[in-house]
C-alpha cells in the first residue's frame, strides 16, 4: 500500500510502498477512501523537516538541552549518533481519514466490517486505528464532509474549555480550517462570532457562515474593534486558533477581554505573557489539549478503556460523534472549505509549495481496487544453502539504533523485517538493504530460509514470540526480558526441552569488554567474591509503557536483569535467594529505586542498586568487586581501575557488548555449536528478577527454585 511521510532529515515528502498493517487488539483496519489535509499542522512539519540542524535546534530548545546531557554523560559519538537516528525516522503525515472498515481485532464489538468510519489515521491506502480514535458516519454525511471530524473535534475540545453560554461574545484569532469551524460551531451554540485573519479569502468565507469576520491588515484595530461592538464591555471569551510564534496575539486576546474573561489556547504562538495584561481583569487562560479528554492516555486510546459519560461527558470519541451529528443535522457546513480534491498519487500538488498554499482544505482521495500486500520486497536475494539468515520482528528504536547497525558491521545476512504498521520495517528495510519489510510476523516464521529470528518488541510480547519460533524450529535472539510471568517462563522451559533450538536473551553487559577483562583478571577460582554494581538508570515518567507490569514489566524485570546476569558471570554461580527493598514508605511493585540483594550458590554476595533519581552528569553504569584483598572499579564502560592487580589501569572507549553478543551468536548459528549463554543461565537470571519483585510484595527473602 502507499502512505505519505515527511522525512524530518533532509525534508522530503515522500509517498512510500509499505505492507499493509497488522489488525491488533482492540483495534479496527480501515481501507481508505478519503483523508484530509491539515495544512496548518502538516504545515509545521513539512517545514521543520525541510530546516537545516541549526534551524532544527531553534525551533526545539529543550531537545537541544537534552542533547547537551546525553553528551555529558554519554559522549559526543554515541549523542550524534542517537539524533542522527531519530531524524531518520520519518514521520507519517495526517491525521483526518475516512473509510471502511476490513477487519476487526479483538474485543471490538462496536464495529463490524462494511462499517463506513472516520478516525484519526494517516494518509495510507489502510490504517489501524485503536476502536476509541473510530467513529461510525451517519448515512447523510458524505466521505468528503466526514473527513472534518477530528478537526472539527479539535476545536470543539477548545470550545468545551472556553465553556461559551448563549448571548455571550466570543473572538475567534485566526480562521484557517480550525478556526472556520470553531466559529461556525460557537454560532450553532447561540454565541455572537468576532473572527480575525489576514487572509481575505478566509474572511469572506467566515463572512456567508454568518461570522463578524475583520481582516486586521484592512487597517482595523482588533482591540478597538471589540470594545466597540462589545459597547465597551470586552469579549466574554476568546479562542485562538492562529499559529504564529509573535507574543502579540495573547496580549491582544487580553485586552480585548471584559473583565474575568476566558482565553483558551487551541493553536500554536508565542507566550511569553504580561502579568499586567491578566491581572487587573482576572483573566482566566487554558491550553486546549487535541480532540478531548482520552488523549495521550494509553489506558483510553490504546487498551480502549472508555471514561463513564457520569463522570467524563465528552471524551476525544464523543466529540468525533458530536461532530459528525452537527455536520448531518446541517449545524456545521464543511463543504464551502473544500479547496480542492486530489488522488493520492497527486500528493505534490499539495505538499510541494505548502509554505506559500493558499488553501482551507485539502482532501486525497483512494483507488484501492488493487490487491494489497502485508509483504513488500526491498532488494532481491538468494538466501538458499546460507546458514544463520535472520528474521527481525519489531523495528522500533532499538533496532534502528543498536541491533541493525551491528548486524550491518557484521555483514549479517536479513531477509526480513517486520513491523506492525509496516512503515518502520520498511525505512529500515531501505537504509540497511533487508530484503523484505512485513507487517505479518508470522511469514519470517513460516519462511525454511530463515534460522535465527531476533524478537525486540515491546516486553509483554516477547514470550509468545519466543513460543512461536522454537515452535517453528527457529533459533532466536529476544531482548530482554525473556518473559514477564512465571507461567510464560514455564512455556517457554518445556518447549525449548522438546525442540532443538537455541535461545539467546539480549543480556548483553557480559559481554562488553570490560566486563570480559574483569572476568579474566578473577581468575578461574570459585572463591566467592562481592559485587556491588549500581544502575544510574534516570527518570522516566510514570506513564511511559516500561512501568506499566503488563506491557513492560516495570523496570526491575524490564532492565534490572541486565545487572543481575551480570553479576552471575562475574559470580560464575546461579543466585539461590533474593531481598529488595524499595525507596519510600510503600513501595509499589513497579518500582525503579530499589537496591537488590542476590545470595549465589557458592557464596558470592551481590548487592545492585538501581536507581532513578540520580543526577544525569554521574555515570550511568559503574560495578565494584571485592575479591582476595584486590578491588575492580568499572566505570560507565569506559575505564577500569584495578587495585592489587598485576598491571595498569584500562580504558575501553565505547561499550561494545551488543556487537561481541551478536557477533558469537552468529558464530555459533553459522558454525553450530553450543549457545553462547547456557539456557540455564536465562533462566535463571529471569527468575531472581521476578524473585526481586516478590521479595518486595513478601517482604522477605526468595529462594530460587
């Protein structure tokens, strides 16, 4: 299928081939018929891509502050390498689609397929849309009209907050595509409409809505022109739509304000705001947050839990459905703004010269009669008779910036990549030459050429995936945590007992340089030692999907483990018994401060503390050992202090521990031979994690089984 993106690194828009995506959970696949062009947003995006570096940095000067720390406590290569990465991403454009819905995932029941519905997908042949960004479209609403939703949405959110009454006088700042639908739906809600834009189009169009519309390069004064139709009083409210980086336009909704009035901030500007414009009159001001309540809210938007309408009246669907009732009962005429109406394939046409369009709005419509595909070939390759062809399943941010770059050095041959919308597997596909990008995960492991799958999905994924490959006689490599329940680790110990793969967990700090001179500078002896390694692991918010236990695991099984696999190299014993104690008087089982103490069979003691609250500019990773009167320090993998040791200090420059871990895992596929971490180990390692977070519910040690 074909799907529009905006390359943020060297600015292009591109319209890409990808594979159709995959139907998920709680989610509705949709063939487009139409999508709508939101040249404000869109806007925005298509120039920010097209900025160079220096242009880049000021538009965003708090990325830039974050860079400035990773390079503190990263370094400068691996900081430019991490920004480099994520330009290039490319970004998919729109979020206005309209069409028919072809599958249904599970736990939808409110949709079924033929339903024709608008979301807020992109512009792409088919889109998966969680079931709560999906409305149903009244028989007497056009695709065309229906394409207006989520904007339409927006600014009703906006208009929610400003909570207008009938009689009341509302300014509307700025009468693009947004701002044209606020005012027409603040007029169906009783209110008198004052609308300002410098474009004389758009004010002669707000003009036959009914709209007081004043084109302010006429030689109006905003402020004096409210006053006087106001008799003085001032605007009971004003919304702003505008996107403009000028500090102006909040000075001048202040003082157009009678007094208490209400400002509700729905477009982009500058803020940089006088106390003495808000004071006097005790002005009230809000930043509108997209289409309504349930936004950036994963328990709404991705797990579909819907707020109770006792509680929540208008969530970001109810809103979708209120404008989609306003536009067929003919309170809100959307048609009028329809500039213009293009195939996709003519996509230029509207994102060419986006900075000088003139245009409301722009509708693409689709011509998908022809058969997609969940699979599209990149380069052509013969993998027959080849040992250790790889499978990749997830192309996130770690793929594309760790797992893809050392496969690549080492000249590994992939012959897939899947992700299940299909546009990251199919950047990736392109940049590092894999043969093939897929939505359908289960083609790598259907496919006899393909020997090694490597899983780095999301955590709550990784067991069944695990599962499904050793079923299929495949090898795998998954990133970290194998599992996240004892029962998934039970499945996965019986089948890999009755099959003949190999597993590999991407514990990868084992093998880093460093850690492997400590190994060798301990010796072979199995005289019990202490460790005490510490994780300066940062602070991550709360609403990030890693803590959430059923998704990530929390960051003790999602990320602690690193340090207790680890710990049992460097211990060359397994850990019979945990105790974890948490930072606060009641710690919540998704903690991330929390000092883990591991008891290993021949007497090593290991103490990891991870931590979250530490300051940035201290090292992220540092481990200790205590053995014989002699003392190893590690530092952020970057130098080694040795005490009683024959011999100096070492350096290390970058942690190389993925590139080694790969490098013997391809060695033992190409060649045979035994795994490169003993399963043993594995499971070992996953159960003192899950035994840490016992310990804590327990409060007291754990013995590992």
């Amino acid at each position: 299928m074909k799907q529009i993106i905006q390359d943020l690194k060297n600015g292009d828009t591109i319209l890409e081939e990808v594979p159709v995506p995959r139907i998920k959970s709680g989610s509705v696949l949709i063939k487009t018929t139409r999508s709508l062009v939101s040249l404000g947003t869109e806007r925005m995006l298509v120039e920010f891509g097209k900025a160079n570096f220096i242009q880049k940095a000021k538009q965003q000067p708090d990325k830039v502050k974050m860079v400035l720390d990773k390079v503190k406590t990263d370094g400068l290569k691996p900081t430019v390498s991490a920004v480099l990465n994520k330009l290039n991403q490319p970004l998919p454009l729109g979020y206005c689609n309209v069409g028919e819905v072809v599958a249904v995932g599970k736990g939808v029941s409110e949709f079924s397929v033929g339903d024709r519905v608008t979301s807020n997908g992109n512009h792409a042949e088919y889109v998966c849309v969680p079931k709560n960004l999906v409305a149903k479209i009244p028989d007497n609403v056009s695709d065309d009209e229906a394409t207006f939703t989520v904007i339409g949405s927006i600014g009703l959110q906006g208009l929610r907050l400003l909570n207008p009454t009938f009689g009341e006088t509302i300014v509307v700042v700025g009468l693009g595509l947004i701002g044209l639908v606020t005012a027409e739906l603040l007029l169906a809600n009783g209110c008198n409409v004052i609308g300002f834009d410098f474009d004389p189009e758009k004010v002669r169009i707000a003009k036959e809505k009914g709209i007081t519309a004043i084109n302010p390069a006429e030689g109006t004064d905003q402020v004096k022109f409210v006053e006087s139709f106001t008799n003085g009083i001032g605007a009971d409210g004003v919304i702003i739509t505008a996107s403009n980086k000028s500090n102006e336009i909040i000075s001048q909704s202040a003082n157009m304000c009678r007094k208490r009035g209400r400002i509700v901030l729905v477009g982009v500007i500058g803020l940089d705001i006088s106390r003495a414009d808000f004071y006097e009159k005790e002005i009230t001001f809000q930043v509108s947050c997209s289409y309504g309540p349930g936004r950036y809210d994963d328990e709404y938007e991705q797990k579909g839990n819907d707020y109770p309408i006792g509680y929540v009246r208008w969530t970001e669907k109810r809103n979708f459905e209120a404008v989609l009732n306003a536009i067929s009962k003919g309170m809100l005429e959307v048609k009028p703004l329809i500039t213009e109406s293009l195939l996709l394939e003519d996509y230029k046409k509207i994102y060419g010269d986006m900075a000088n369009s003139r245009s409301i709005a722009s509708i693409l419509k689709y011509d998908n009669t022809k058969e997609q595909s969940k699979t599209v070939q990149i380069v052509e390759k013969d993998y027959k008779g080849k040992k250790g062809v790889i499978g990749i399943i997830g192309a996130g941010n770690f793929t594309s910036s760790t797992i893809l770059p050392n496969l690549s050095k080492l000249k590994a041959d992939i012959k897939y990549i899947a992700s299940s919308g299909g546009l990251s597997g199919t950047i990736q596909a392109k940049k590092h030459g894999i043969s093939n990008s897929t939505s359908d995960y289960k083609e790598i492991l259907q496919d006899n050429d393909v020997g090694l799958v490597f899983v780095t999905t999301q955590h709550n994924m990784h067991a069944t995936m695990v599962l499904e490959a050793i079923q299929a006689n495949k090898s795998v490599f998954v990133e970290k945590p194998l599992a996240l329940t004892h029962g998934e680790l039970s499945n996965i110990e019986k089948a890999y007992g009755e099959s003949n793969s190999c597993i590999s967990v991407g514990f990868n700090r084992r093998f880093a340089p460093l850690a492997q001179k400590m190994k060798t500078l301990l010796g072979k002896a199995q005289t019990p030692i202490n460790i005490v390694a510490t994780m300066n692991a940062g602070y991550i918010p709360p609403e990030v999907w890693v803590h959430d236990m059923e998704v990530g695991g929390g960051r003790i099984i999602g990320e602690g483990c690193h340090f207790i696999d680890l710990c049992s190299y460097l211990a060359d014993s397994k850990v019979v018994a945990v105790c974890m104690n948490a930072m606060g008087e009641n710690p919540e089982e998704n903690t991330d401060n929390a000092s883990i103490l591991l008891k290993y069979e021949n007497g090593t003691n290991a103490v990891i503390n991870y931590f979250s609250n530490g300051s940035k500019s201290y090292s992220k990773e540092r481990v200790e050992v205590y053995s014989q009167e002699r003392t190893l320090v590690m530092d952020n993998w970057r130098k080694l202090k040795t005490y009683g040791f024959k011999g100096g200090n070492m350096s290390s420059g970058q942690d190389k521990g993925h590139f080694n871990q790969f490098k013997a895992l391809l060695d033992q596929q190409r060649n045979g031979g035994k795994p490169i971490i003993p399963f043993e180990s594995l499971m070992n390692t996953t159960k003192a994690s899950f035994a840490a977070i016992e310990s804590l519910k327990q409060g007291k040690w754990i013995t590992i089984e």
